[in-house]
C-alpha cells in the first residue's frame, strides 16, 4: 500500500507531462499546419505566379548577359592578344628590312670598285691613284651615311691603307691591328656569319669618339680580299631614333613594356636605353633565344603581375622585338561590355521587376475588389457593385460580375412576385383542400358505412351459402328420393303397363268370351 502512494505522485507527474507534450505537439502542429497553410496561399497566388513569370525571364536575361559577356570577352581577349602579337611581328619585321638594307649597304661597300681596289692594294706605289680612290671611297661613305636616313655611322679600316670613318677620324694609325687583338673583334672573326650585330661597339665609340646613344645597334662585317682572307671590317650603325620612333608608336596597353634587344643583350625602349635590364637577365627571354620558334607568346610572371610575353626574332640577326603585356589589360578591353551588360541586366531586370509588381499589385488589387463584392453578394447584399479604370479582361470581367448580381435582383424581385402569387393560390388551395378534407370526410364515412355494408353482407352470404349448401344438400336428397320415385314410377308404369296388357288380355278375353 506504502509502495503504491509513493508510485502514484510519479505516475501522475508522468500523465501531466504527456498532456502537455500532446498539447505542445498539437499547437506545433496547428503552427506547421497554419504555417503550411498560409505558404500555401503565398505560393498559390496569382502575384507569386506572375512575379515568378516575370522573374524567370530575367533569370534568362542574366545568364544571356553574362554568356554573352563570356564570350565576347573571350573573343575580344583572343583579337586583342592577335593584335599585339600582329604589332610586335610587324614591328620585328619592319626592323628585318632595315638591318637587310644596312647588310645590302656593306655588301654595297665591299664590292665598289674603288674600295675594292684600294683596300686590295691595287694601287699600291701609285700615289694619285691611291690618293683619288680614297677620296672617292669617302665620298661614297659620307653620302650613304647622309642620304640613308637609318644610317648613323659607317666605318672601314682594313690591314692597309687609312680608315675610312662618316663621323671622324681614328685615333689609332692602324686601327686594324688594335681592334683585331680586342673582345669585340674576337667575337666578330669567330662568329660563322660574315655579318654581326651587336649592340656595342666600344673600341670605335673609343676611337671615333662616338656617343653610344646614338646608334641602336651595329653590323659588323668581316672584309675579304680576293683568296678569301680576312683583311679587315666594315661596321654600319642604325640610328637610334628610327628604333626609339617605331617602338614609341606602337600602340600597347597602359603599362606595356616593349624593347628592341640586341643579342649582347642591349635593350632600347620607346623612351630610350633601359636603365635596367628588363628581358635579357630573364628565364622567359632565355627560352625564347634557345629556341628555334621565331615568333611566338607566353604567359609570364613579371614584377609577381601576370603578363603576355611576345616576341619576335629579327632574320638571323640575333636581335629581338619583345614585348611584356599585362593580362590585365586584355580583359580591360572586355570591361566595357562587362558594364554595359551588366547595367542592361540591372535595368532589364528593375524594369521587368517593377512592370510583374505593377502588374500583379493591379491584378491583385482588382481581384481583392471583386472578392469584396462577391462576398457581399454571398451574404445577400445585391446592392454592391464593382468599378475599375482597367481597359482590360477585368473590366469585362466587372461587366459581367456586375451584370450577373443585376441579374441576381431581378431574378430575386420576379421570384418575390410570383411568391406573392404562390401565396394567393396557396390561400385558393388552402380553401380548396378544406373542401376536399370535409368532402374526405364524408367518402370516409360512406366508405366505412359501405364497408360495414359490405361486412353485413359477407356475413349474410355466409348465412346464404350455408343456406345454399343445406339447399343443396335437400335437393340432393330430393334428388336421391326423385330417382327413388322414378324407379318407383317406373317400376310402377311397368306394372301399370302389365297390368294394362293383362287388362288388355283380359279385355280380350272377355270379349272373346263375349263373343
């Protein structure tokens, strides 16, 4: 019994839990079933439907737009990025027909009659024909010099006979023996090409005292006589303005760096001699000299910026046109489209966001108004109308909910009319089925009477046919008692009949006795 009052509290705790666990679980599903509900309404309106239609394309718009954008930008990137790689080999081939026309100039030089012969020694021991060559052969390099507008110096100095210079004269009385025992003449003799360009010359810069700005680059060729022997140089140097002038007007994005590189690794930009190295010290260039693709592009890193490595090797020269170009600049060109979509895009979508909100606020607005008034209506109020400044499907659709609760009125006013006739007849019947009642009445008391009528009867043809049966069963026996007496009339005929023939006899008799 103890063990039971303690188990009780416990138990009744345990059941008010559960109660309440029930009643919380019921409000949370009334929340949710509320909740649900009303989503439900959200979802199923027919502004959530349209806002949605609107909406959808818009989506549509966006992904256009920005596939468009895409592949534009795409487009662009790869037309810009043509287009450099077009300027730089341009340029690098512009710069080819210049160091061709300084070549064919040397050329030009070693072949001349008067500077072949003269440095040939062909005139070797007569003085005034030695004396007028030479004269000739520096009126031939002067007037190259000065008529060739890509040329900035020209000089030749062999093993015999005195340097010919357009800037000056040597310092040296042979400038061949020195220079021969220099670097740079090392480098020339021992190089398989007959023409070398370099970007330096130092020993003539020395020697002639020329400004190493003024040139861009030099070809250097080695001079041979009749049996093919080395005799001496011919150095051409093209101005450095023609290089700087080229290079300034290409047209490169902001922060582009394009420089004419000689293979000594002397670098001219649009702005002049570089101060520091900017290609030749670098692994992308060094790839691009050992490798046997003239022109070509990569992607490199330079300053830790993205940029596009363009080059383009001029001839066999050993020279290059390279050129550093920010990633970020080919995309510049794609921004422009990026922000004119990109505004398209807001805008198409505030304008078709702003027309489905319009839109469906007036749809929504008219169909609260008609809800209104048909609610109205349904409560019996016929004197609600609707009235609306819409053109459209709803304004017939007024007309007809308007039209339809006239209708309603006149209908209900008819049905009040022939109410009031239906209550007149029903007086008319009411009178009427009075009459009927008494008449009722009185065929249920004839039927009654006739039915009692009718039972007298059955019971008096019962009494009959019991008569009847007593009748029958009399005339039965009258029968039976008739057929007694016909058997008896008829045994009584036959003794009548006998005794009349034995009358007869008798008769007979008596008359024979008579006779």
């Amino acid at each position: 019994m103890k063990q039971d009052i303690k188990i009780r509290p416990v138990f009744e705790k345990l059941k008010s839990k559960a109660k309440e666990s029930k009643v919380n679980n019921e409000s949370e599903y009334s929340f949710k079933s509320e909740s649900k509900s009303i989503t439900g309404r959200i979802l199923g309106s027919i502004r959530y439907k349209l806002l949605i239609s609107f909406f959808l394309p818009i989506i549509f718009i966006v992904i256009l737009g920005f596939s468009a954008y895409s592949s534009a930008s795409k487009s662009i990137v790869s037309t810009f990025k043509n287009s450099m790689i077009n300027v730089i080999n341009s340029t690098g081939n512009y710069y080819d027909v210049i160091m061709q026309t300084v070549e064919d100039k040397a050329a030009q030089l070693s072949v001349d009659t008067n500077v072949w012969n003269y440095f040939s020694r062909m005139y070797k021991g007569e003085i005034v024909e030695e004396a007028e060559a030479l004269k000739k052969i520096k009126n031939i390099v002067s007037s190259m010099a000065l008529s060739d507008k890509y040329i900035e110096n020209i000089a030749i100095f062999t093993d015999y006979g005195q340097p010919v210079s357009s800037y000056g004269s040597f310092k040296d009385k042979n400038p061949f023996e020195t220079f021969k025992a220099t670097e740079e003449a090392a480098y020339i003799t021992n190089n398989e090409s007959n023409m070398v360009w370099s970007g330096y010359h130092h020993y003539m810069d020395e020697q002639l005292g020329i400004n190493p700005d003024s040139y861009a680059v030099s070809m250097s060729k080695k001079y041979l006589n009749k049996s093919a022997s080395h005799i001496g140089y011919i150095q051409l140097d093209i101005n450095r303005n023609i290089v700087e002038d080229t290079l300034r007007s290409l047209e490169l994005p902001k922060g582009s760096v394009v420089a004419f590189i000689s293979p000594d690794g002397r670098e001219i930009t649009g702005d002049g001699l570089s101060e520091e190295s900017i290609f030749v010290d670098k692994k992308f260039y060094e790839e691009a000299m050992a490798s046997g693709i003239k022109n070509s592009d990569k992607t490199v890193k330079f300053k830790g910026k993205d940029y596009i490595f363009i080059y383009s090797k001029i001839g066999e020269s050993g020279t290059m046109v390279g050129a550093l170009v920010p990633s970020a600049a080919l995309t510049n060109k794609a921004d422009s489209i990026k922000s004119m979509t990109l505004a398209i895009v807001i805008l198409a979508s505030l304008i078709a966001g702003v027309i489905g909100i319009k839109v469906s606020s007036g749809m929504a607005k008219a169909m609260k108004n008609f809800n209104i008034v048909l609610a109205k209506a349904a409560n019996g109020d016929l004197t609600a109308s609707i009235y609306t400044n819409r053109k459209d499907e709803f304004k017939i659709l007024s007309d007809s909910i308007n039209g339809m609760i006239s209708n309603m009125k006149n209908l209900i006013t008819k049905s009040a009319n022939v109410g009031s006739t239906v209550i007149k007849s029903t007086k008319y019947v009411t009178q009427n089925s009075e009459l009927l009642l008494t008449a009722s009445k009185d065929i249920s008391t004839a039927i009654s009477e006739i039915q009692e009528g009718i039972t007298q009867q059955a019971s008096d043809a019962e009494k009959c046919l019991r008569q009847t049966d007593e009748l029958a069963n009399q005339i039965n026996l009258v029968q039976e008692h008739s057929e007694s007496i016909a058997q008896i009339a008829s045994n009584t005929k036959q003794v009548v009949n006998n005794g009349i023939g034995e009358v007869d006899q008798l008769n007979s008799a008596t008359k024979a006795n008579i006779d």
